[in-house]
C-alpha cells in the first residue's frame, strides 16, 4: 500500500506558523507521526497524567496530546481548539477491539464548535501489519461522510513512512489556501 519515501519534504507556499492538532487513543501512533515530521527521536514512556508534545515542520505547528489510562476526560485539548488550522485524528488500524472509542472520540472532534471550519485529515495507522482494518472499512465505519468540512482518509505506516506524504500534502495545502494570507 503506498509508495515508501525515505524522506517527508513539501515546499511551503507561506511563513506563517500553522497549529495542526494531532490526536487519537493511545497507542495510535501520535508520538511516531511527530518523530517523522521533525527527525527526533522521541523517548516512548509509559504516560501516566498528561503530556504534550510539538513538531515544527515547515511553517507548521504540530501538538499531539497523550492523556494517561487513568484520565477519562480528554478535553485538555479543548483549549487550543480554537488556534488550529486542522486537525490528524490517527486511528490504529490493528486495533478492532478499540475502534469504537475512537469513532466516539472523532465523533466528539467533529461536533465541537472550535473546530467547526477546520478540515480533518484521518490516518488509519499499522497498514504494514497486514491483517488491519482496512483504510476502505474504516471510511465507511467512522460515520463521516456527510459531514460538512473537507476531509480525507489515508492508510498508512507510520514507521515506514507509507502514504504519510499524501496526507501531509493534502492538509498542507488545504491550509495554506484557505488561510496563508488571512493569518
């Protein structure tokens, strides 16, 4: 699936600095879409509270939330609802017992007012395994497809770096041409 890229490289149109948020359950893949972008290693521990972590690529900002086991209520994030310019929702693809809870936590996303006008890129991570869930039955399960904003689905392998171009792509400019010269 996909085509492997070695590297991530898009030319950016605009200088302005552009929140993206990243979100998804634990375990989704959040910490390894950041290390792609910025080329750092990340230390993967065991997050028992709250933590935040940020990838500037280009003109972009990336801020992913990883929110402890223990912690039930997600909306830590809600406070930088309002500053993004998009959001990747990343969804473990071999994960099934969990993808209910991650179809109730897009759906939560999608009825937010913050994020009302904002376009939602969803990557349907651990394509690479094989026996996932396939990037098709996860569009047609999420429930998405009347809603009213741009969106865009895209399997793919975060380790491998599979696809990640052509959903990275695809927010970017989307961003930069609805927004590059009104920020």
């Amino acid at each position: 699936m996909g085509t492997v890229v070695s590297s991530i490289i898009i030319k950016p149109k605009h200088i302005h600095k552009f929140l993206i948020l990243v979100l998804g359950l634990s375990s989704s893949g959040k910490s390894t879409f950041l290390s792609q972008l910025s080329s750092k290693i990340i230390v993967k521990t065991p997050v028992t509270t709250f933590q935040v972590k940020t990838a500037n690529y280009m003109n972009f900002q990336f801020k992913s939330w990883t929110i402890g086991k223990e912690i039930t209520n997600r909306n830590p994030w809600r406070q930088y609802m309002n500053n993004a310019f998009g959001v990747i929702f990343i969804i473990d693809s071999a994960n099934v017992a969990r993808f209910d809870e991650a179809k109730d936590e897009l759906q939560g996303l999608l009825r937010a007012n913050e994020l009302a006008k904002v376009p939602f890129l969803i990557l349907c991570n651990k394509q690479d395994l094989g026996w996932t869930m396939s990037e098709n039955w996860i569009s047609e399960n999420l429930g998405i497809q009347n809603i009213k904003r741009p969106w865009k689905v895209v399997g793919v392998s975060m380790l491998r770096k599979d696809s990640l171009v052509e959903g990275i792509q695809w927010m970017i400019e989307y961003v930069e041409k609805t927004n590059g010269d009104n920020v």
